[in-house]
C-alpha cells in the first residue's frame, strides 16, 4: 500500500521534485572539503547505479530508511547508506534497479513503493558509481528486514532530524594526501557522510524550500 496521497507534505515533497532541484550546489553543503582535486580521469563511462530514499509515516512523522552496510560488501563497508546498488542487465531502468536493490537489501516490495520523482545524480570518484536518487513512499513500516549479507542494521531518521541543524557535525579525517575537512549527520551514534549525506543534504535544501522544516 502506498503512502497516503492526502498528506500534504508528500504532495509538495513530489511537486518540488518535478521542478529545479538544488543540485550541485547542495550537494557541496555536506562534501568533505577539499574535493579530491584533480579529479581523476575517467578512462571509461561510470557505472550506473539508484538508490531510494524511501519515506513512510513514524510516530513522529515522516521518516527515511537507512541502511548501515555490513563488513562483507564490496565497497563502503560499515558506512550508513540509502538502499540501493548497481544496474543489473535485467533492470528495465534505474528506477527498477532501486526498487529491486531496495527489496534484496531490506525487503521494501516493490509494489508497496510510489515514485514521488528523482534528485540530481552524483558521482562517486571511489567506487567509479553514478548514482540517481530516487524517492518513494509507502505505508508499510516495520515489515522489513535487513539482509545480512549487505545490510548489518536498518535505520531511521525522522525529516524532523533531517532539518535539524543540531545533528551537524564536522571532522578532520586523515587522508591519503593530508587531512581533509568531513561534515556529517549524527544519527544515534552514527556518522552520515560522503554521498549518502550529499543526497540528503539536496533532499534536506529541498524540504526547506517548501517550508518542511515547519511542519516535518
């Protein structure tokens, strides 16, 4: 089933989807600083790839599941992520690929899931991904599963959280070529940051474009 059409919150979160998106220039809000500069090269096209931010209604309103990636992955072992992964053959296109990473990785079906509309693609220099956002909703919530594999743990972050300046946070992080600048989200005890946080940082610039802050 999916979430409730009548909420007026999820009604302006997809209008504000179909028109300008933040893009870059919130997506730089939460980027570790400097950017690796130059960028590398890219000697064949970038693999693509979609995750979801899947919203659906809480206690406390609306909130976003998270993933916490388990030591086994091949990429981004233990970091907090969005459900999602790369585009298999199969896929008819990435929206597909979302909402069957998001099954495999967390048990959301399929079915249960609206597409409210997409945010703006991102690369990853790292893993050589180029990934496309997608949100969704439902009204399913507490149904699901991590699958053990690639997901240690499920998470939760409420949009009232996402708004919330007070769970910013910066650090210095040695780096390969010195120390770099990492902002991030705190969440119970878990650090939020490089593309997952760049996504929700454009998700974040958007709620507050359409007044969310006020009402999530």
């Amino acid at each position: 089933m999916n979430a409730d059409p009548t909420n007026p919150l999820l009604s302006s979160i997809k209008r504000a989807l179909s028109q300008t998106l933040p893009g870059e220039a919130a997506h730089l809000r939460m980027a570790p600083d400097p950017l690796a500069a130059p960028q590398p090269e890219r000697t064949a096209p970038a693999k693509d790839s979609a995750v979801l931010m899947l919203l659906y209604p809480t206690p406390n309103g609306l909130g976003v599941l998270l993933t916490e990636r388990s030591q086994n992955v091949a990429h981004h072992k233990g970091q907090v992520s969005l459900p999602g992964g790369r585009k298999e053959p199969g896929d008819k296109s990435l929206w597909h690929t979302a909402l069957r990473e998001a099954w495999e990785e967390t048990g959301v079906a399929p079915r249960a899931v609206e597409c409210l509309g997409s945010l703006s693609p991102i690369y990853i220099a790292g893993s050589h991904f180029c990934v496309q956002p997608f949100v969704g909703s439902t009204c399913l919530r507490g149904v699901w599963r991590p699958h053990p594999p690639e997901v240690a743990a499920l998470l939760e972050m409420p949009l009232a959280q996402l708004v919330d300046d007070g769970i910013k946070r910066t650090a210095e992080w040695p780096w390969t070529n010195g120390v770099r600048r990492v902002p991030y989200y705190a969440l119970d005890g878990r650090i939020i940051w490089g593309a997952t946080a760049m996504i929700l940082s454009e998700f974040e610039v958007l709620l507050r474009g359409i007044g969310a802050e006020k009402s999530a």
